[in-house]
C-alpha cells in the first residue's frame, strides 16, 4: 500500500493504492491516528488507485470514522471507490456508515 496526503483548508485528501489487507492496515491506521492526532477530523479516502481492501482495512476505516464522528468533529469520506470495493461495502452494510463520491473533488467540495 503507498499513501500520499494533500492538505486543504477545511479538510486532508488521503490517496490509497495497492492493496490494504492484514499486513498494510496498521500503516493505514497509523496514518489516520496521526490526522485525528492533530484534530484533523474531515478526511477523504482517495480509492482511486486501490486494488484490494480486506477486513483488516474495513475495521481500521469503521474505527476511524467513529473517532471522527465522535462530538460531531467530522467523517471520513471516500472517493473513487473501484467496484470491488464497493460490492463488498455494500455486502457488510458498511456503505450505509460512509458518504461515498465518484471523485476526489466532489468530496472536497462537499465539506
């Protein structure tokens, strides 16, 4: 999994590729604590580029998105979800806990 984070005012960009399974979901967790970390609460998940995501990436997003919520702080949005990916959101029900857009940029504006 490599990660890149572009800053805005009023929220962080994260851009995920690869793949998040069991062993790149403590990177990812690492990454989101850091932002949380510095009371960056509104966050988009760029899923433009990801190949996979297993469990393990499920629970650190549903984890994150509850810190985030957390005193109505912020959420967690994710952009450009592959089919895959959003076929197993859906599966879990995990789409009904996150706002999902078609690109980066709707996600930005949105906050």
């Amino acid at each position: 999994m490599e990660t890149s984070i572009k800053k805005y005012k009023n929220c962080d960009l994260v851009t995920l590729s690869g793949r998040v399974d069991s062993s790149t979901a403590p990177d990812l967790t690492k990454i989101l604590d850091s932002l949380t970390g510095d009371s960056r609460y509104k966050i988009i998940l760029d899923m433009s580029d990801l190949e996979y995501m297993s469990s393990a990436g499920f629970r650190t997003l549903l984890s994150s998105q509850r810190e985030c919520k957390r005193f109505n702080r912020g959420e967690i949005l994710l952009a450009s979800v592959p089919q895959i990916v959003k076929e197993a959101l859906d599966l879990t029900g995990f789409d009904e806990l996150f706002k999902i857009f078609d690109n980066g940029a709707d996600a930005v504006n949105s906050f």
